[in-house]
C-alpha cells in the first residue's frame, strides 16, 4: 500500500547504496514498509525511487509500521516539537561544500553493496555522505564551543573543527622502508591484505604535516584530525529500534540494557571507572610498504603489538580510521573519543611523513589503551588482538551491527552503592566541567600559538642573527690579521674561534624545537583534539537535563506518565555519574601528562643552555688575560 509522507530533515544518498536523496518539507510516496533495518522504500515526485531513513518521513496519516519483523521502535513523536531545528537547506549545502566528508561505516562493508562495481569502490565518490542526526546543527565558524556555548536547548553541534590548512612535510627522499606485498612476515598480514575491502582512496585527503598555523590557531579544536576534524559524528545508524538519536532514546527506553555492564565505584576523587589491574598497552612500530592490485597501489602498514599476547598484527590506517568511527559509535556519547592524526594527499610514502604518522598513532593508541572503557571493548581488543583474517572479519562485522551504540550506552552504566542526583546538581557538574574545558581549550591553544611562533623563530631569525654575529667576529679577525702585526696571532685566532662558536650556537638553536619543543607540542596538539570533543559530549548530557525539565510539561499535558517522569531523572543521574567518572579520569590523565612532558621539556632546556654556555666559556678561555 502506497502513502504519502512528509520528509522531516535532509537526508544525502549514498552512491551505489540504493538509497534516494531528499530535502526537509518534501513530500514523497512510501511504496514498501517492510524493508527492515529503519528503511522505507520511497519514490519522490520525480519519479525517482530508492531507500530513505523510516525516522526522516512522517506520514500525513497514521499508519501501522512494521520494520522487518523487529519490535517497533519507541514512539517518541511528541519529543519531535521540543528537539532543536535542524539546519537550514542553505547551511548543509554550504558545510558540505566547504567540509571533506568522512565515510561512515554501516553494518554492509564496500565489498557486500549488492551490484556495486569494483571500480566504483575506487572512488572517493562512492563512500558518500553522512547520514545526519536531526539532533545535531551547524556551528558559526570554526570554534567548536561556538554553538555549543548558544544553544540554548543543551543540543550538540557537529562542526566543532575545522579543515586545517596544511602543509607537506619531509623531503624527497629515496624509501627507506622495505616494499613488499607481504609485509612483516613474523606477524599475521593484517586484515584482507591481499583482497582488502576498504578503499585504498581514503588515505588522499589533504593533511599538516608539521606544526603549521593553522593547527596551532583558533581555526578548529583538532586540525590534526584532518579528515576527521570536521564533526564528532554521532550519526543515525542503520539498525533496527533507532528511530531517533537524541536523548530521550535512553530516557524513555522500554527495551532491557544489552551489552557488558560498565560499573562505576567511589572513590577519593569521586565516581571512577573500573579500572583493571594490568593496563594495556600497545607498541606501534616498524613501518612497511606493501602494494596491491599487482603494484598499482600502495599502502603503508604498521605493526601494532599488545602487551597481554606480545603478538604483532599489522594494521593500515584505514584501519585505525574504522576503528576510531566504531568507538566514536559506541562510546561518543559518554567518552570524548579524540581524532587521528591527519590524512595525506602527497608525500604520505616520505620517509619523515611515516615517521611523524607512526608517531601520532602511536599516541592515540596510548592514550586510548589508558581508557578502561574503551581498551577493554570488544571492539578495541579485536583491534590489537585478532588471531587470523577470519576472526577479523567475523569480529569487524559484529562490531557494525553493534546496537548499544550513541546515548543507549548509557544503559549499561551502572553506579554502584551511590544515591540518585537531583536534578540541580546534575545541571551543576555539567556546568562546571563545560566552563573548565572550555577554558582549558582557550589555554592549549594560548599555548600551541606561542609555542608556534617559538618554534618558527629558533628556525628562522634567531639562527641568522647569531649567525650574522659570528661572521662580523670572523671579518674583524681578517682585518686584525691583514696588518701584519707580529704580535696579535692571539688574538684573532681567539676572535675566529668565538665567531665559529656564535656559528655554532646558531645551529644549535635551529635544531632545539625538535628535541624539546616537539614532545610539548605534541602533547597539546593531543589535548586539544580531545578537548575539541568535549563540546558534543557535554552537550549530551545538557540535552538530556532539557529533556528532563521538560517532563513536568509533558506529564501535565497527559504525554507521558509520572513513572516515565521518574525514570528520566534517574537515568540522568546515572548519565551524570558517568561525566563524573570521564571528568576524573581526564584530570588523572591531565596532571600525569603535563608534569611528565614539562619535566622533559626542562631537561632539554637545561642542556641546550649548559651546552651553549661551555661553549662560550671555551671561546672565553682563548682570549689572553692582560
């Protein structure tokens, strides 16, 4: 039976999906409900069929809805009137325009869309849009708190970085690493090495390098996250009883909580994760180059080694990319998941760039290894720990399908031994955690843009000026010399040496940064990617305390019962224990941070100044006391 409906938000078709694009207040024509798995089949008034989102139509008439013999999702309609406008037509075009897109992973791998052919899936085009949350809205600007500080319905932006300008690094040079299609042979050869399902393509996507201006400025919360940097997708998934992706999903949710319990004990901080007893740990390391499609295409791949079986898998980025989409999935929500270091367009086979890439995964594994939540998720410990290509992909789809995704994971928090929160104090955490990360955000980045023009300094003033010193030393000793005075051998020796010395120190000051400025450096570029997803993450929970204040409406208005009343609040409570409990293990990981680099940033400063002052002292020593 075929109904008219109401397109309520912009949906984007994926090529090669069978799905159909349309435009919010448009009006199509249903022609199949029993597709499953949150899909209509739908033909608009061109004529034009394909699969649209169930959640993005509403029909002018009520009509049953069956869903491939799942359970019918939570009716949640009268929310509908209280959730923040979506963005205009005008505004998602204009992001889009000017926003790489990221892919996002559905539960039907490239290799699986039925008649898709293999050279489409060589194409950037092919991995599409982005399914948009109508709950997410588009920020002014770059600034990731922009929206997040005005809107005052507590809902969450996806624009809280910005594309960072970039620069190449490294230099031309012949490859140092080993090439081969068969990579490390001591350790399994990572997951389809030979028939990969992933497109070699989303490496090309323009990248920084180095520590350019545009990553240490104002111009986004993690430019290192290149592609990623745009949007913290907390996006629709294409699962059975997610009809929506606000909130009220976990508020007013009737289905029992899946997945592994995550508990949540006190402590002398407060609410703290539960941590294991031996943390995990992984090594990345020993690049190799490998090709497929007989030598047509390249890729770098890197072994990744765990601590707990100590045996290498090798992983390409394009991994570590659908990994961190999983656990962004999973855990978003409730976890500020940082990006990945940046994709490249050119250059990404140069020997310095593999070096800085290897190095900025190996400190998000770091830091994602530290998480008790996330090392211990399935999906992570898959990640580091598959035993052949077989268990890869059993585990990488079971992963995508993956239903306790975006705010339902916080039906398996449970607080242990702690009274509910009111709804006051809730309100007063989040509060408080927003303004300290924000103001956190401000001084990383105060940070990062001093450390920047340091950095930039010592490689290009700085060394020419004591350069320019030594050289006047070295000319006025060639004058000296030219009187053919007998007795002043001393002396313009001594005033060679100094001039040489000053020479000396210039280089010295050029190569500095990178042995103490670098670490610095790094260690805020990761903070500030991190702090960049605060914004949506708060802005969660600030939502869901909307939600909740407005339940006194809703259960004078007759929408929904007192029960459902108390049942919000309890769950926000849970909701803010588990901010808690994320806010204690940031400031944990913070003081450790901050007191290890600047320690190592001391030390080297320490050198670098006792070395130039021997060396002065040297060219001191030359000269004769009269």
């Amino acid at each position: 039976m075929e109904t008219k409906a109401n397109v309520l938000y912009d949906f984007t078709a994926e090529p090669g999906n069978n799905e159909l694009s349309v435009r919010e207040g448009e009006t199509i024509t249903i022609t199949n409900q029993t597709i499953g798995g949150g899909w209509f089949e739908a033909r608009n008034s061109r004529g034009e069929a394909g699969l649209v989102p169930e959640d993005y139509v509403e029909f002018k008439q009520a009509q049953p809805v069956t869903s491939g013999g799942n359970a019918a999702p939570l009716d949640l309609s009268f929310f509908d009137s209280h959730m923040p406008t979506s963005a205009s037509t005008t505004q998602v075009e204009l992001a889009q325009a000017e926003t790489p897109v990221t892919p996002a992973f559905s539960s039907t791998s490239p290799d699986e869309v039925p008649g898709m052919p293999n050279s489409m899936m060589d194409s950037e085009a092919t991995h599409g849009a982005l399914y948009k949350s109508p709950i997410l809205e588009t920020s002014n600007g770059n600034d990731p708190w922009a929206a997040f500080d005005n809107n005052a319905s507590g809902g969450f932006s996806n624009d809280w970085a910005a594309q960072p300008e970039g620069t190449e690094t490294g230099k031309n040079s012949s490859n140092a690493w080993h090439s081969g299609g068969h990579g490390h042979p001591q350790a399994y050869q990572g997951p389809g090495a030979e028939d990969d399902d992933w497109d070699e393509e989303w490496d090309d996507v323009k990248s920084s390098g180095g520590y350019s201006e545009s990553e240490a400025g104002e111009g986004g919360a993690i430019n290192r996250g290149g592609a990623h940097g745009t949007s913290m997708k907390i996006a629709l998934n294409k699962f059975p009883g997610f009809s929506k992706s606000g909130p009220e999903l976990y508020l007013l949710s009737k289905q029992p909580a899946k997945g592994t319990k995550l508990p949540i004990y006190t402590g002398d901080m407060g609410p703290l994760w539960s941590y294991p007893e031996a943390q995990l740990d992984c090594v990345v390391a020993d690049p190799k180059k490998g090709t497929k499609l007989y030598g047509l295409k390249s890729y770098i791949e890197y072994q990744v080694t765990p601590n707990t079986t100590n045996k290498p898998v090798n992983h390409r980025y394009k991994h570590f990319d659908w990994l961190y989409e999983r656990l962004v999935d999973k855990f978003g929500s409730a976890i500020p998941i940082p990006c990945l270091p940046d994709k490249q367009v050119t250059g990404r086979f140069e020997e310095e760039f593999i070096k800085m890439r290897m190095e900025r995964l190996q400190g998000w594994m770091t830091r994602m290894c530290r998480h008790p939540i996330v090392s211990s998720s399935d999906v992570f410990q898959l990640f580091v720990s598959y035993k052949d290509e077989k268990d890869w992909k059993t585990g990488k789809r079971r992963a995508e399908k993956d239903e306790t995704v975006g705010v339902m994971i916080f039906s398996t928090i449970e607080p242990q031994g702690v009274p509910d929160l009111d709804l006051v104090e809730v309100e007063q955490k989040c509060e408080q955690y927003s303004r300290f990360t924000k103001a956190m955000d401000d001084g990383v980045k105060d940070l990062l843009n001093v450390g920047n023009e340091h950095w930039k300094r010592c490689t290009g003033p700085l060394p020419k000026e004591y350069q320019r010193i030594g050289k006047a030393f070295q000319n006025l000793s060639s004058v000296f010399n030219s009187s053919g005075f007998e007795g002043e051998a001393t002396l313009t020796d001594a005033l060679t040496a100094a001039g040489k010395t000053y020479e000396e120190i210039a280089q010295m000051v050029a190569e500095q940064p990178r042995k103490d400025l670098h670490s610095l450096m790094e260690t805020n570029n990761e903070y500030k990617g991190l702090l960049g997803c605060f914004p949506d993450t708060i802005g969660v929970h600030k939502a869901a305390i909307e939600k909740v204040k407005e339940g006194d409406k809703l259960v004078a208005a007759s929408k929904i019962n007192p029960t459902d009343k108390t049942a919000m609040t309890k769950r926000v409570s849970v909701m803010s224990y588990a901010l808690q409990a994320e806010m204690n293990h940031f400031h944990s990981n913070r003081i450790y941070d901050y007191n290890h680099v600047m320690q190592q940033y001391l030390e080297e400063q320490v050198k670098f100044y006792e070395t130039i002052a021997e060396k002065l002292r040297h060219a001191h020593s030359q000269f004769t006391t009269m």
